[in-house]
C-alpha cells in the first residue's frame, strides 16, 4: 500500500522537527514535504503559521492548523498550542488519514461491485439467449450438412466456405455447452452454499 504524503508548512524549524522526528519513531509513518512553493500531491497538511493560505484551502485537501488562536476557517481543523501539542496533532492526523485511506477503498469496491454487476448481467444475458442461440446453430448446422451430403454438384470453393461454416458453428456451440456447464455448477454451489447455512442456523437453534 502506497504511503500517505503529509505536507508541513512553518517558519520554525522546531515545529517542522516536533511533528517529523515524533512520527517517524512510529511503523507506517508517511512521507513528509517541508514548505514547498508549489506543493506536490499530498493527503494531509500540517500548517504551523498564523494564517492558513486560502490557496491551500482551495485544493480542498484536510488541513490541521496549530496556532495559539482558534482557527475559523471553513474545513481546517484547529489545534490549540499546548503543552503536548506534537502527541494530539499526529494523532488527529493519523485519524483523517485512515478515514480517508478507507473511503478511497470503499469507493474502489463500489467501482468493482458495479463492473462485476455489469458482467453478471452480460452472462444472464447470454445464459437467457442460449435457447435461441442453440436453435440458430441447430439449424446452420443441419443445412450444412444437408449440403455437404451433396457434393458432387457443389463447387470446391464453395465446399469449403460451408465446411468452414460448419466448423465454426461446431465451436459456437461447444462455448454454449460451456455456459451450461458453469450455470450448473453455479446452481449446486449455490444449493450448497444454501444447504450449509440451513444447517448453520438449525445448530444456532
């Protein structure tokens, strides 16, 4: 999993080194940036000057303001200078970075549970137009062979065109036979899967 960036803006290099040492004695601490002019991509930022910038409040990322004041801006959190302040500030980050490093992985699931329901409709499709499917091929490859049968008045280009029909029909119908062979093995899983949690409820009891 790819570490978090945390961004450190300050005029005070012992501000910078209170956060940066303390968090770095931790396991899975993030990668830092001190003071850029213009910032790189990052997911969190720690702000140790009077004023939070509106252009940083612009980019919309979380921002943890440590000031003697109360900070009232729209979306900064607003962390007071006390005693202890490193302890609480890496904490309270550590929070929005796990909300947001989890949000990021439910919105990946929900893109995944709607690509896997968009397949599911395509093979319940498929599996709906078998029938129809199998009645097309039945009948091209019962004409084929019905011409096949009469070779002598059929041309050799064209011999080999319906011999090429028919071995294609024959290899369509072998994916049929495929489908319903997994739709099957589908549907008793799926009474076993049933059957199990029966019993798994009737042994609750």
């Amino acid at each position: 999993m790819e570490r978090p960036t945390v961004l450190i803006i300050s005029e005070e290099p012992e501000f910078i080194r209170a956060i940066s040492t303390r968090w770095r004695q931790e396991r899975n601490a993030p990668t830092f940036l001190f003071n850029p002019a213009e910032p790189e991509h990052f997911d969190l930022a720690i702000v140790g000057t009077d004023q939070v910038s509106e252009s940083l409040q612009r980019i919309g990322t979380p921002i943890i303001h440590v000031s003697q004041g109360k900070t009232t801006s729209l979306g900064v959190i607003s962390v007071p200078e006390f005693e202890g302040w490193p302890d609480l500030v890496i904490t309270a980050a550590k929070q929005i970075l796990e909300y947001k490093a989890l949000a990021s992985e439910l919105a990946r699931l929900s893109e995944s549970k709607l690509q896997l329901e968009r397949e599911a409709s395509l093979g319940r499709y498929v599996l709906e137009m078998r029938h129809s499917l199998n009645n097309a091929l039945t009948s091209i490859l019962g004409n084929s062979d019905l011409m096949l049968m009469d070779a002598q008045t059929i041309p050799p280009s064209a011999r080999f065109q319906i011999e090429t029909i028919r071995n294609m029909g024959m290899r369509m119908n072998e994916i049929l036979q495929r489908f319903t062979s997994l739709q099957k093995e589908m549907q008793l899983a799926e009474q076993q899967r049933t059957r199990r949690q029966a019993k798994g409820a009737g042994a609750g009891i």
